[in-house]
C-alpha cells in the first residue's frame, strides 16, 4: 500500500518550520537579555551631574521627557484599550465603517501636543539665556582660565596664568569658576565633561567659550563628541577636580617636567596620534592658543613662530 506523499511531507514540513520559529523565539530572547545585560554596565553620566550647568541641564531633560509623556503614555494605554474593545468577539463595539470626524477628537489631538510645545519652548527660552555657555559665572579675578585646543586625536590644555600645559588631563578647583576658551587644529571637534556642563564645538579659526564650576571633588571623564576621523573612539581625557590646595601643589609638580611647549613642541604635538599618553609642560607659549585661531586667516606656509610674530604685531597695532 502506497502511503499520499503530500500529507507526510507537510507534516514535517509544518513541524520543521514550529521548530525553527521556536529557535527563533529563543534566539531573539537571549539576545534580548544580553543587550539589557550589557546596557546595565552604562554609566548615565548626565544624570549623575557634579556641576550646576550639568545639575540644570538634568532638570531640563527629565521635564522634557516628562511632558513629552503626557502624549506618548495615552497614545499607548488607547492603543491596547480600542485593541480590546473593537475585537473581533465583542459584539457589543459599534461598528461604524463611515465615521470621519469627531470635533472633541479633534480638540483633544492638537490642543495637547500645542500646549506642550508652548511649554517647553518656554523652557528652553529661559534655560538658554540662563544656562549660556558663553555666560561668565563669576567676577574675571575669580575665574580660572583654560585654553583648550583640539588635536588629532588628543586635546591640548594651556593655562595662560599658571604657564603650564597638559595633553588629555585637565585639573582645576572645585567650586571655582572655570573658564575654557576653546578652538581646533584641524577638524571641528566637540568638547564635553558630561557630568560637569554641556557641549561646545572647537572650530579651527574660531575660539568658544565654556563656563562650568564643579561642586565635588572627583575624577570626570572627558569626551570628543564629533566625529573626526581614526583616533576619534579614543580621544578622551581626565577632568580632575581638587581641592585648592591640591590643586596648588599639582600646578607646582607640573612645573617640574622636563618638556617645555615652544612653538616647535606644538608642531611636533599636532601630528596625528591616537591613545596619545598624558603630557605635562613646565611652560607654555602665550601666544599658543591665539596663533592656533589666527592661523586659518594667514598664509598656510608661514611658520608658527612667524605667525605667532604676525599676531603680536597686529595686537600691537
């Protein structure tokens, strides 16, 4: 007796396929689990602020993202809510295959979204003003001063009044306004401590300003958050905040180095490098950081030093 293939191959044609739909099923669970599993190891860094800019910024974000719930939340209790209702078993649901408008729908869908788009262009009119980068936070005479420039792939801090200079690690005090004044050496880059303030662009021929104060004592990461080219995943640095006294005693260990930062150092320091080593230097050109943004208006071949002339002489003038 001959046995209809049809039939035996579909059952196991329809078994295979449970069985493959079941892997399936098991193999997006576990990889489900494993991406929550290494999301637990992320550090929400702007939500554990150390600063006042970061601190305001976070009430920013949670406001935002609260009133922007006030939409999102309804829009999915209503979705499992008209699910349920207008299933296919439920009789009692009115079935209205012309309806096309309803005045109150209507009012409730754009009055809501405008209402919250009202309110947080409020929001971010106060908060932009109030939280400016640009905006000095203190007197001059009680702000530090630091000149950071973005290399490939390092960043470069000077301290005009303390004549120093570091590669990837920045110190200062904690509670004292700081002042960063901010530019590029080639690409446009982005400067971050996340857990401190906000971010600003570095622009060659450009110079912006950051102003931040930390309230606690402790080491922040810093980041590059654009983009520019191979060294980019790597180009971090350490913020470290001190004590004023500590912060006295490092100043006086940096200016122990060997490594001065003449106009020749700086030459050699913007060569591209990537995981570049942290760097210290007794001294520091003063006129580093403003030959760095005069540079894009002069003439490429002019040597540094003779930019650095250039630029002497015109502020002369």
């Amino acid at each position: 007796m001959l046995i209809p293939l049809y039939p035996v191959m579909s059952h196991f044609f329809n078994r295979g396929f449970s069985i493959v739909m079941k892997i399936r099923q098991v193999l997006s669970t576990v990889t489900c689990l494993g991406f929550a599993l290494l999301l637990t190891g992320c550090k929400l860094t702007m939500l554990e602020p150390k600063g006042i800019i970061a601190t305001d910024e976070k009430h920013i974000l949670i406001t935002s993202a609260l009133l922007m719930l006030i939409v999102v939340i309804p829009v999915i209790i209503l979705t499992f809510a008209f699910a349920w209702r207008y299933r296919e078993s439920n009789t009692k649901a009115t079935y209205s295959p012309e309806w096309s408008h309803s005045t109150l729908l209507e009012v409730i869908c754009w009055s809501v979204p405008c209402l919250i788009i009202v309110i947080l262009s409020v929001i971010t009119w106060q908060s932009s003003h109030r939280l400016d980068p640009y905006k000095p936070l203190a007197e001059d005479s009680k702000t530090l001063t630091i000149q950071a420039i973005s290399l490939e792939w390092k960043w470069l801090f000077i301290y005009p009044d303390q004549n120093i200079a570091t590669v990837n690690y920045v110190q200062f005090p904690v509670g004292v306004p700081v002042r960063f004044l901010i530019s590029a050496e080639g690409p446009m880059n982005s400067f971050q401590i996340p857990q401190l303030a906000g971010q600003i662009y570095a622009m060659a021929g450009m110079q912006t300003k950051l102003h931040l104060i930390a309230d606690a004592v402790g080491d922040y990461q810093g980041i590059s958050a654009n983009f520019t080219g191979d060294g980019f995943s790597d180009m971090k640095f350490i913020a470290r905040v001190s004590s004023q006294e500590e912060f006295n005693q490092w100043v006086k260990t940096v200016k122990q180095s060997s490594k001065q930062l003449t106009a020749m150092a700086y030459n050699k320091l913007i060569e591209p490098s990537q995981n570049n080593a942290v760097e210290y230097y007794a001294s520091a050109d003063k006129d580093i950081f403003n030959t760095v943004v005069m540079k894009s208006m002069m003439p490429m071949s002019m040597p540094m030093q003779e930019m650095a002339d250039a630029s002497n002489s015109k502020k002369g003038k």
